[in-house]
C-alpha cells in the first residue's frame, strides 16, 4: 500500500549505502524523521516522495532549518509539513536566516517570499525572527494586511530600536507576537 510507507522502508533507506535511484514523483503520505534522518535522505535521493513531519530537538532542527546544502534547502523547502520538537523551546532566527530558511529573496526592492509552507505548522517550537524596524517592515509588507501564510508560532523582534509600521489589521494578527515598538497608521 503506497499510501502508507512505514518506518521500516525509511529505515531499510538509511541503512543503504547508495540510494541513486529515483523515487519517482508520488506522493506516499506523512512520514516522522528525526534531523539527521531527514538530511541523510535529502542528501542520497532527489525527491522525497512523501511528507516529513520534523520531530528533534531545537539545536537539531535549527541545523536542517539554517543548512546550506542544497539537497536539504530543496527537501526541507518541498518536504517538510510540519516541525516539531521534543522539549518546548524557541529559536531565534535572524530575518537573513529566516529569509534563507523559506527559500526567500531580499533586494533593495524588498522581500519575496515564496510558496513554501515550512512553518506552517510548528508544534512545541516557536519561531523568533529578528530584524531591524526597516527589515521587518519590508517582511510585514509582503504578507500583507492578513499575513496569510504566517505560522502561528512566528514571532518577531525588533532589534534597533526603531518603530514598524502596521496598520490595525496587522497589528490585531501579531498580537502579542511583536517585541519592539510599532507605529499603527490607517490606509
């Protein structure tokens, strides 16, 4: 049954010393893995045919979220549905890490963010992005009035002192998920 592929396949997967082959582009439903196991099949195959459920420890899934190979940047970016980790904890991310992390672009037109859905779902683990008030501006512009697309434990903090501008929608979403002075205007 390929819609259920069990632990034993990903063990099987890991303990093979050459995993050239191709997977082919089906989808086989959500799978557990721990870090290592995700970046030890991101780095032997070029698609993972099924979703990831991520479930480390933080120091661990900072490692897959802030690795620079680029296997994982894929597999992680296409992959992960969701991330969890195994001790309540929070992990800070600079906005060039976080920017890194969804596979986003920064120019001095703006942030880009693509379709990833990597933290869209985050269990025991929050997300804290920390940018400068310009910085964090730009991200918050490219969400949008509703952030649409924002993980529920995403936080931000600003850390230059400065002010972000929101309007009164933004502000309502990132209630109590904003450290750092804001100024509300109204469009």
């Amino acid at each position: 049954d390929t819609e259920n592929l069990d632990a034993n396949v990903i063990s099987t997967l890991l303990d093979q010393e050459d995993l050239s082959f191709d997977l082919s582009q089906e989808s086989y439903g959500d799978i557990e893995l721990t870090a290592q196991e995700f970046i030890s099949i991101a780095s032997a195959v070029d698609f993972i045919p099924f979703d990831v459920n991520l479930v480390d420890s933080p120091a661990a899934i900072k490692e897959v979220l802030l690795s620079s190979d680029e296997a994982v940047i894929t597999a992680r970016n296409t992959s992960i549905a969701s991330i969890s980790s195994t001790s309540p904890a929070s992990i800070e991310l600079s906005l060039d890490q976080f920017l890194e992390a969804t596979d986003a672009n920064y120019s001095a037109a703006g942030i880009e963010l693509n379709d990833s859905d990597l933290f869209g779902e985050l269990r025991n683990v929050e997300l804290v992005v920390s940018g400068t008030s310009e910085e964090l501006d730009s991200l918050f512009a490219e969400f949008g009035d509703s952030f649409e697309g924002l993980g529920a434990s995403i936080s931000f903090r600003v850390t230059d002192g400065g002010e972000v501008t929101l309007n009164a929608a933004q502000l309502d979403v990132l209630d109590g998920r904003l450290t750092g002075a804001a100024i509300v205007v109204d469009n």
